[in-house]
C-alpha cells in the first residue's frame, strides 16, 4: 500500500469490525469442516482414512494457495483480496449443489479445496490488514482481539 492509501485506511472503525468478522467467519467455516467428516463417513461408509480426505483436501488448500495469495494480495491490495477470498469461499459453497446432486464422495472434497483457497486468501489479507487499521503502538492488541 502507498503512503496515501495508508493514512485512509488507518482511521476506519468499521473496517476493523469486519476484519475482525472475518476472523469468525473462517473460524466458523473451519470448525463446519469437522463436523461435516462424520456426516460424510456415514453417508458414504468410508473407512476412517477415506473420511479423513476431507481434513486433508481442506488443509492441502492451504499449503498450496499461501504463498500464491501472499503474492496477488502484493498486486492487488488487502481489500481486494478480502473480496477474492469471500467470492471464493461463495464459490466453494456454490460447488457443493453440483456435488450433491452427483451423490459421490470424491465430488464433496473439491467445495472443501475451494473454500479453504478462500479462507486462505482471508487469511493471508487480514492478518496484515487489521494491523494498518489503527495505530502501529496496540496493532498487537487488534490482532489479539480478532
């Protein structure tokens, strides 16, 4: 971010209530993600290591997009990426109507990489974020909050 730019975002309450939002709202996506294996495992009767490809494709997400999403957020900026990040998540929900009506495991786990790519790009965005959005001295204490 430029110098400009900066010194905008800096003074922005309401940014900093829905950065913190955001904070949740991939917690909260995270934790569906557990209680979705054991739906999953009984549904498809999957061994426990079958079932266990949904961790696996939601973290492998992770591992793959970090540094991916750290790059593109230099290019386009944390805003920007905060939107990539949520259409992306919108993406990944979307994708499990198709993966429903298809009735096979294996389709469920692509939503699972999708959304997690999302989360990432979140994640990437708003650690950084919420640390201009204030002052630099209790910069530590919004992220602690969030």
């Amino acid at each position: 971010m430029t110098e400009t730019s900066d010194t905008k975002v800096r003074h922005q309450p309401l940014l900093v209530g829905l950065v913190v939002f955001l904070f949740f709202a991939w917690g909260f996506g995270t934790v569906l993600n557990d209680t979705l294996f054991p739906k999953l495992k009984g549904l498809y009767s999957l061994t426990y290591a079958e079932g266990m490809l949904t961790q696996f494709c939601f973290f492998l997400s992770y591992f793959i997009f970090a540094i991916p999403a750290g790059l593109l957020l230099s290019r386009i900026g944390y805003i920007r990426g905060v939107v990539l990040g949520l259409l992306g998540m919108a993406l990944g929900c979307a994708l499990f109507f198709p993966a429903a009506e298809a009735d096979v495991f294996p389709a469920f786990l692509v939503p699972l990489f999708v959304i997690a790519g999302g989360m990432t790009m979140l994640q990437v965005a708003a650690n950084p974020f919420i640390e201009l959005l204030g002052s630099e001295s209790t910069s530590h204490s919004r992220l602690t909050l969030a």
